[in-house]
C-alpha cells in the first residue's frame, strides 16, 4: 500500500542535475527469473497484458474459422453439436473477457504513468496482482477447453440450460469459477486506476487537461467496480445451485430462470461499455496527433463518455425484450436504448470534424482510427434498430444480432487498438512498425471485416438464428454463408500481416527517437522506449498539450517537462488534489515483490480446490492468500507506514 | 410492424451514407502524405458548432423512431380481434408439443411439430417450456416469444395469405438447438375445420391382422414415450403420432415425410439429431416393418 510520508518539501532542479543512473537503480526491475516474477512496473505489466491479451485474440480467431468452416455450407457434419458449442461459447468468452478488456487494461496500464506525469500506477503491487490472476484465470478457464470441457452454453450461459440437470459436465464450472477469479483481477485494476486518476497525476494537470483515453479507462473502471463483484457473486450462485444443492434458479422448488438474465445482463451492459470506451478514448487522443490539431470538444467527448456509461446502467433489459416482460417496461428500457445514441453521436461528430477542421496526415494509425468512426456508425445504428421492440422480436437472436455486436466490438475495439499500436509502439519499444506493410494489414483487414459480417445483417433479416451448429439448404442463407467464411479467412490474413508487421519490425523496424510523430502529450517526452522511471523530474503541467504549447499559443502558461520536483529518496511520485492537480504529498512506492505472484498462486490452488470438490486445497489456497496478504500488506517503514505517535 | 423494421432500415442506412460520405470526405479532401512533423500544428477552427448540429440532427430520427416503437408495440400486443384458436404450445428438447384448447374437453387434442391454423383470424399461443428456456419464432408471422419454465408467455399469429411458414427455435437449447423447426400451415377456415375434425378423431382400429400386429410392436417398442390416441401408447415425453402421417415433415421439421426418412429415423435417430433424446431403438428388420405397417394407418 502506498502511503504519505510528509517529511520534506522536495527540492525542484532541471533534470540535467538530476543523476539518471542513480534513479535507474532505485526503479529499474532485476534481471532473470527473479525480476520476472516480482516486477511491479507498470509497463512490464502493460506488455505483458498486451502479449497475453493478443494471444487469447488469436486462439478467440483460431476457434471463429473452425466455426466458419462448419459454416460455410448447409448441412455440414464435420463438427458434433457439442464441438461447435465449445467453439463457440469459448470464442466468446475469450474475446469478451480474456481479450477485449484485458488489452485495454494494458495499453492502460503502460500509458497512463507517462501521459499523466507520474512514475507508476497507484498501486504497483496490486497492479502486478490483477495481471497474475488474468493469467492465471484465463490458463483456468481454457483447461476446461483444453480437456474437452469447454464453456457450452454461450457467454451469458442462461439457465436452465446451465443448470446441473441439463448441463451435468464440469463445463459450466470451468465457467463459472473462471469467472470468478478473472473479476478479482478486473475489480483491482480498476480500483488501481480511479485512485490513480485522483491522486498521482502531475502537477498543474487539473481535470480538465487529462487526456481522453483516461477518461474512458476512468468511467469503464467505476462502471467495474460496480458490477463486476454482482456477476462473480452470480456465477457464484450459479456454481452454489449446481455443486450444493441451492435453488436460486430451479424452477422446480421456487427458483426463477429469469434471475439469471436480469443479475447477469446488469453486469453485461455496462461491461461491453467498458471495453469500448477506453478504445474510444485512444481514438480521441490519436486523431489529434494526426490531424494536427486538438481534439474537436473535448468537454462534451468526456461528458458523452460518463454519460454513456451512465445510461449504460439502465439498458439491460434490452438483452430481454423476448421473455415476456410486461410492455410498460419494455418501452422504458427501449427508450433508453434509443437515448444512449446521442453521446455516442456527440464522439462521431467531434472525431469527424476534428478530421475536417485539421491536417490530416494519412498514416496506418490514422487509417484505423478514421476508419472506426464508420464502423462505430454501422454497428450503432444495428444496435439502433433492435432498440426498437417489435423490430428486436424479429432481430433478436438472429445473425443480424451477431453482425451488430462484431461491428461494436471489433470496430470500436480492436480497429482502435490496432491503431493505438501503431501509434504507440515506437513508444514502447523504439521502432517503428512497417507503414508498407502496414498499409496492407489495415486494407485487407478492413476488407475482410466487412466481408465476413456486413452480409450477416442480411443473414439476419433472413431469418437465421444464432448458435446453431448447421442450418438447412435452400433458406437463403447458403450464398451469404459462404461470402462470410471467405470473407473471416481474408480477415485472418489481416490480421496475420499485423503480426509479421510486429515480429520483423522488433528487430529490423526503423529506429524510433522519443516522439516521432510530433505529438502533444507527456509520453511523447520521454525516450523510446522510456527508463523504469518515466520522467527523471517531475512534470508539470499548464495545458492539454503541454508539447504543443509554443506553437498553439494559446496561454503564457508553460509546462515543464524537464524542470520540475527531484523525487528520488527511493521509489516516490507526487501526489496531486483531484480536481486541480496541486501537489500535495509525496507518494512512497514500494519495491518489487513476490507476494502478488504468491496470491495469484495460492488462489488458483484454491479455485482447482473449488472446481474439483477437493476441500482441502480450497482451503490450503485460502489460507495461502491470506499469508501472502499478511506479508504484502505488514506495515513497512519505507513506505512510511510506520509512522510513530506525533506530538502536536 | 413490418413498415416500422422497414423504416428503421432506410433510417439506419441513410445514417451509414452520410457519416460514411463524411469521414471519407474528410479523408480525401483534408488527407495528405507527408512527413508528419513538417504539417503544423494549429488549433484551426473550434468546430463546436458542427457537432451540435450533427448531435441535433440526428436526434430528430431517435425521437421519431421512439414514438413510432411505442405506438407499435401497443398495436401488436394484442390480437386484432378475439382468437379463433387457442393453442398451448409447450416447447421441449428438440421438438413442439401443441395443444389445441377448446372450452369443451372432448374437442381438446394434441399433436407435434405442424399447426394449421385458419387464414385471416387471430390465433392466440401460450408458450410453456418443458424443460429449459426455447424461443418460439414464425418469421413470415410475427416476432419471438421465449418459452419460459415455469412461467406461461402469450403470443398470436395471423396468416392473411394461405401456405406453410416455417418456424425456428430461437434461443439456444442445447445440441440439437439447431434441428427444432416447426410447420405453420394456415388454410382457409373451411378447411381448418376439416383438419381440426379429422385430429380429434383417435386413430382407426386395426383393419388386418398385420396392422394388428403392427400395433402392437408400436405399443411395446415407442408406447413408453409416444401417445397414439386409440391404442395403448400413451408417453407423453414425445411427440403425440395419432396422426403422424398428416404430417409433411419428421423430427421437428427436420426431415421430409417419406418412407425412407421414417425408416431411418426410427432406426437410428441419433444419426440423424445427435443427442435426441429419442435413444437408438435397436429394431429389427422385421419389427421396423411392423411398426411402419402400423405408424402408415396414422393418417
């Protein structure tokens, strides 16, 4: 735990009398094994879930062409029912919760230090914790695949199909404790982040400088926060009615099937808000760069973001308008699905015309992030139209349903982070991606995407349903089929021209210097990639660019990237007011450890314990969390903890 | 409602167009190549004004389609006028148990996976679930209803046009999610009638000792499950066969109604619909035979 320690007003100098070795030793992570295991830099952290997260992208790919295959033609035998169910449901589950939220936690995680002018996240350790039990939770939940007891019943597994009685395998326990163990890790990270944002930004960066990718990261955290603990505790009712012999949801002695939808889908909704929105929030601060310019309304960008999210919260029942809810509700939630647009619609309009009103250089990033705004268009106004009821009645369950939500999710998610990547990664390890090559990943991509899943709106409005494992000859949805199974493989080729991009240029990739794109903000002002420390002083900040300011003109204000507080009696960052950035405090980071790795352990001996009806390891695992706990958290005079009894 | 989905439609694309024009325009007539820290960087135009115009414009269709949403979700709950039907429809895995309700008891009767149902008059259908939650859709007739264990859902259908309409399952149920279709046969009224006639009947007596024995084989091999109205099969956790051959598909419309088809399903359904829950049968050459002599006077 980071604390205060108010023992001294640091001395402020120019960062060329500050020793950059010095402060080396103090931050950097030691080599090997050991290193590995107990690093808490929040870049290392960042890449790993980034790598981690891109890994889980690629086997969520692998199992949608094994689907697509089967799909291709009607009538196919190739995969049983059971396969394709496994396929699809841990598609989703992968790209849902081990890809999509994960990698925007770790472009997050790397970024926010350096854009906000701090030395590491609120919480280091903690930090390195919510990565070990992503790990460790998707490792858990992909075991059960791996064993041929994959999640079967889709993402929202609805009972009582999940049931014991109709689902009686380990199936849906790999699910629901999988579940479980990956919202620890959400739930920590996004604690980590609000006290970041509140607390350890730079000097002079009030609430109204920082960049918009906080934001989104910022609103998505306390949407968590909320409702990511209300669905482990419903997987774990779950798991209670199918291992011990509750009755939340039998039917047979009281229990209502319909609980399940409505505590599962308030978690739902605001969650696919959560991982588009920090997207979005890249989008935002890497149209600027491009377009050479500020980003066009930044306070109704970051408004609309609350305010979607905010809205998000009162949706949920529009996963529901076909179970027979009364009409009077239906109209309500529908209305509010058709609102939600509008803060939606205020984010299109200001990317669109920061473009107009800017001198856009076309690059791969701007291509990806130009191109989203249309996708983003395509997938809202499909979401749109099944916020209508009748018309959902029609469309829900369809392939129409299936085209929207890869239109969301891919166009205001992964095109996104494809973007932030070619924007971001001379940053992270300075060199340049390809921009021939670049150029060929972003068409085909483009391409293929729509290839595969603008044809399944009409594959939609034809009348296919979702999740079946075939489908008859002669209904219309043979052609579309095919056009769409074609259309995943050029896809796949897209996204294979990005990995070739990413491995040749590691090595070969032209040298990137600190800010090779002549951006505005903090990061870009550090080298490439950055030392352990981020900023050899403390900046301090007058504006929303502060590398920009001298040609932007637009106050006598100056910020000062390379004159500012010397915070280096150990690990320290400045601790700032929440709303104006004044600093405040010096903040005590701690050193590398073990004990989040130890945690992350001894929960996965318990949740083996829970899975497998061994009560002893369950027990074992507890009670290694909480002596790792004790030693993590033991009071430790560095980090002024022990601070003894003053006389005032 | 179909106006509404087309409407929505034209919205929608209409929106793609213009933000597509849009953000392409923007593109081609702003874009450039260049070296990026040659372009300066300016704050140009506050463009403010451009974004409440286009968050203003855009609101005008949301607020339309939400009066329009409304008023058409109250027109379509309800039946144009009083129904000419009722019938109880319980959703199972894979297949559609109907039951035609009738205020006299001797008039109610039971049949799987094909309705008819009278052209131009309301039809009203309550939805149970036997087992887990299944969604019943008849796209050409209406919008889905989920079958809900333990709760009663109510939907309608009207066909203003004779034909069969194909329905599908539309909730995933498990393995066979996929092959659990049903036949909506709407005729006109006269014929509805005839129909409804000849399905309250029970089945015939055994016109011939091979029937007879027939029947039999029937009672002995699928009387535990299936019920046929007139002998002494009398399952219920299958669908009711009294009058199996006025059907014009088999296992939920999964197969055409021909001989081979029924042979083959009753000797290996699992072939057919892994997982059914119809087992294997292990019969034999001759009782398959037997059976099909019998299950042929189901008409």
């Amino acid at each position: 735990m980071v604390t205060a320690s108010a023992e001294r007003v640091p001395r402020v100098a120019s960062q060329a009398d500050v020793s950059a070795s010095e402060l080396d030793e103090i931050w950097k992570t030691k080599p090997g094994i050991t290193g590995w295991l107990s690093t808490v830099d929040h870049k290392k952290i960042g890449l790993r879930y980034i790598v981690t997260a891109f890994a889980f992208l690629l086997l969520g790919g692998l199992e949608a062409l094994v689907m697509r295959v089967q799909l291709a033609q009607p009538d196919q035998r190739w995969l049983t029912p059971e396969q394709y169910n496994q396929l699809y449901s841990t598609h989703g589950m992968t790209m849902i919760f081990l890809y999509a939220m994960p990698i925007l936690s770790g472009f997050s995680n790397y970024l926010w230090p350096l854009i906000l002018g701090a030395r590491d996240m609120a919480f280091p350790r903690l930090n390195a914790l919510s990565y070990w039990i992503y790990l460790a939770a998707g490792l858990f939940m992909y075991a059960g695949f791996a064993i041929g007891a994959g999640p079967n019943d889709g993402w929202f597994n609805y009972v009582p199909l999940a049931s014991r009685t109709y689902n009686p395998g380990m199936n849906e326990d790999f699910y629901a404790l999988g579940m479980i163990f990956l919202g620890v890790s959400t739930t920590v990270g996004a604690v980590n982040f609000i006290v970041t944002f509140l607390r350890t930004r730079a000097p002079g960066m009030s609430i109204n400088r920082v960049p918009i990718l906080t934001w989104g990261t910022l609103t998505a955290s306390v949407a968590n926060v909320l409702v990511v603990p209300a669905v482990s505790l419903t997987f774990f009712l779950l798991w209670m009615d199918r291992q011990i012999g509750t009755h939340f949801f039998d039917v047979s002695q009281g229990g209502q099937p319909l609980l399940w939808q409505h505590l599962f889908w308030m978690f739902g909704h605001p969650w696919v808000y959560a991982i588009v929105l920090p997207a979005m929030g890249m989008v935002s601060d890497g149209l600027p760069v491009f377009c050479r310019r500020p980003l066009v309304g930044y306070a109704p960008v970051a408004l609309s973001t609350v305010a979607t999210m905010m809205l998000g919260f009162g949706v949920w029942v529009h996963h529901m308008f076909a179970t027979g809810l009364p009409n009077l509700a239906l109209s309500f939630f529908s209305g509010a699905s058709i609102i939600i647009t509008v803060p939606s619609a205020v984010a299109v309009f200001a990317w669109t015309a920061t473009i107009w009103l800017g001198r856009p250089v076309i690059t791969t990033a701007f291509l990806y992030f130009a191109s989203m705004i249309v996708l983003f268009t395509i997938g809202g106004v499909s979401g749109f139209m099944t916020a209508s009821v009748p018309v959902d009645w029609q469309l829900t369950d369809t392939y129409f349903v299936v085209a929207h939500i890869h239109y969301v999710l891919i166009g205001i998610n992964v095109f996104p982070v494809i973007g932030g990547l070619y924007l971001w990664f001379p940053k992270m390890t300075g060199r340049m991606l390809n921009e021939r090559l670049g150029l060929w990943n972003f068409w085909i991509t483009f391409i293929g995407f729509n290839l595969t899943f603008l044809p399944m709106h009409l594959t939609g409005l034809r009348g296919m349903p979702r999740r079946i494992y075939t489908y008859p000859p002669g209904m219309g949805w043979d052609e579309l089929n095919l056009i769409t199974t074609a259309g995943s493989f050029l896809l796949a080729l897209g996204i294979l021209l990005l990995l070739i991009n990413v491995v040749r240029s590691l090595r070969n990739g032209a040298v990137a210097g600190p800010n090779p794109w002549d951006a505005g903000t903090l990061e870009w002002a550090t080298p490439s990639p950055p030392p352990p420390y981020n900023f050899r002083v403390i900046p301090q900040v007058a504006s929303r660019h502060p590398l920009w300011e001298s040609r932007l003109q637009e106050t006598d204000e100056r910020s000062f990237v390379d004159y500012g507080m010397v915070l280096d009696h150990g690990r320290e960052t400045a601790g700032t007011t929440p709303l104006d950035g004044e600093p405040d405090i010096i903040l005590k980071m701690p050193e590398d450890s073990y004990a989040p790795f130890l945690v992350a352990v001894a929960a996965s001996a318990g949740f083996c314990g829970l899975l497998l009806h061994v009560w002893w390891l369950a027990g074992a695992g507890l009670l290694g969390v909480a002596l790792a706990l004790v030693v993590w958290l033991w009071p430790e005079r560095k980090l002024g903890q022990r601070v003894g009894l003053q006389h005032v | 409602m179909v106006s509404l989905t087309w409407g929505l439609l034209l919205i929608s694309i209409g929106v793609v167009i213009v933000i597509s024009l849009l953000v392409l325009g923007s593109v081609v007539v702003r874009g450039r190549r260049a070296a990026i820290a040659t372009v300066p960087v300016e704050r140009g135009a506050s463009g403010l004004r451009w974004l409440w115009i286009g968050v203003g414009v855009s609101s005008i269709p949301l607020v339309v389609a939400l009066v329009w949403t409304v008023s058409v979700l109250a027109a379509v709950s309800r039946p144009a006028g009083k129904p000419a039907v009722l019938i109880e429809i319980t959703a199972a895995q894979w297949w559609w148990k109907a039951r035609y309700l009738d205020p006299n008891p001797s008039r109610i009767f039971t049949t799987a996976n094909e309705i008819h149902i009278p052209t131009g008059q309301p039809v009203q259908i309550r939805l149970r679930s036997a087992d887990v939650i299944h969604s019943f859709w008849v796209p050409s007739l209406g919008g889905k209803t989920d079958t809900i264990p333990g709760q009663t859902n109510l939907t309608w259908l009207q066909a203003d046009v004779p034909g069969t309409y194909r329905g599908q399952c539309t909730e995933f149920c498990g393995w066979q999610h996929a092959h659990m279709g049903l036949l909506v046969v709407a005729e006109a009224p006269a014929e509805f009638r005839l129909w409804e006639a000849a399905q309250i009947r029970p089945a015939p007596a055994p016109a011939s000792p091979q029937i007879a024995s027939g029947q039999d084989t029937f009672e002995y091999r699928c009387g535990a499950c299936h019920t046929v109205r007139g002998s002494k099969a009398g399952g219920s956790v299958a669908p009711d066969l009294t009058h199996l051959m006025s059907r014009t598909t088999l296992a939920a419309a999964t197969l055409p109604h021909t001989i081979g088809s029924l042979s083959g399903w009753i000797a290996n359904p699992q072939a057919i619909k892994p997982g059914a829950r119809m087992p294997a049968m292990e019969v034999s050459g001759p009782e398959l035979e037997r059976i099909r002599t019998y299950l042929q006077t189901l008409k």
